[in-house]
C-alpha cells in the first residue's frame, strides 16, 4: 500500500512538472506545437490527478460516499476540460489552419469564450469541490489542511472569473502548486517510504 502511495505522489509531481514545463514552453515559442503539447498536458494532468486522489483517498481510508462524490468532481474535471482542449486541438485550430475566421468567443485562451468558462468550470468547480471533499474524509492534518486551502483557492478563482479574468489566476495556485506542494509532502512522509 505504501508503494502505491509514493507512486502517486511521484506521478502528480512529474506530471505538475511537465505541465508547467509545457506551459513555459509556450509561452516562450508560441507556437502551435507548444500549444498542442500544453493542452495535451492539460487533459493528461487531470488523469493524473484524478489517479493520485483515487489512491490517496484508497490509502486514507475515505468513507466510501466521500470518495464517490470526490471521483465525480475529478471525472468532472477530466470530463470537462477534455472536451474543451479537444475541441480546441481538432477543431478550432482546424478551422483557423483552413483559414476560417474563428470568434475569440470559442476560442481557449480568450475571454470571455465558451472553451474558457468550461475550463473554468472543469479546474475551479469541480477540482475546488474534489479537494474539499477529500478534506471532508480524510483524518490526517497536514492533508487536511492542504486540501481545504487548494480548495477554497480553486473555487476563489472559479467565483472570480464571473467579475474579472485576471481573478482565475488564484485557481491554479491551488491545482497547481497546491497539488505539487501536497505531492511532496506526501513523498517525504514516512508513511509512503
């Protein structure tokens, strides 16, 4: 069980890495490769961290309609922010490539864009609400406490985007960092060694 731990700890940390890698990446090349790879990375990352809190919440013990209610807010995120990027890939860059013009409003990227309020949806509603609920269930500190502050920031940042764009930057600091950080807290653990 402790393997299983430290392996989800390991994958949400590289999978955080090679999210904000391929962020970087685009935003230093911009170009449409790095743009395919950082929301490939988008939709993968959310696998990743469905895998990691479905382990997490297995190794906790949460109560079993706790962790129902967290696996649907997680495969609500993977769900959402797939059809979001996907259509984003294979279609709205296709378009564009074939030399349609494209409204900013279902473009990702622009705001406000329908691609956008349901990525805000997919990594602010449902990623805030998989945290508190894995708050809710389980009985550690420390996670405990991770858990409730990734979650009140998503959901911060979901809220915020209603009055302002620049608001939703406070959500990824609670899937992006806050995760990583968590991920590191619980590899170093003893419990996972």
């Amino acid at each position: 069980m402790k393997v299983n731990l430290k392996r989800a700890a390991i994958f949400g940390i590289i999978g955080e890495i090679a999210y904000f890698i391929s962020m970087m990446l685009f935003l230093i090349t911009h170009t449409n490769f790095a743009l395919t790879l950082w929301e490939s990375m988008t939709v993968i990352g959310a696998i990743v961290m469905l895998i990691a809190f479905l382990v997490i919440a297995d190794e906790f013990k949460i109560k079993p309609l706790l962790r129902r209610l967290m696996t649907i807010s997680l495969s609500g995120t993977v769900f959402l922010t797939s059809v979001a990027h996907f259509t984003s890939i294979g279609v709205i860059r296709k378009l564009e490539s074939q030399g349609t013009t494209v409204p900013d409003y279902f473009k990702i990227g622009a705001f406000p864009s329908i691609e956008m309020t349901i990525d805000y949806v997919a990594w602010g509603f449902f990623m805030g609400a998989a945290f508190i609920t894995l708050f809710l269930g389980i009985k550690d500190k420390a996670i405990r406490i991770f858990s409730v502050i990734c979650g009140i920031l998503c959901l911060c940042g979901f809220i915020g985007s209603f009055f302002s764009d620049s608001f939703w930057y406070i959500a990824p600091l609670g899937y992006g960092i806050g995760f990583l950080i968590m991920c590191i807290f619980i590899l170093k653990r003893k419990e996972a060694k």
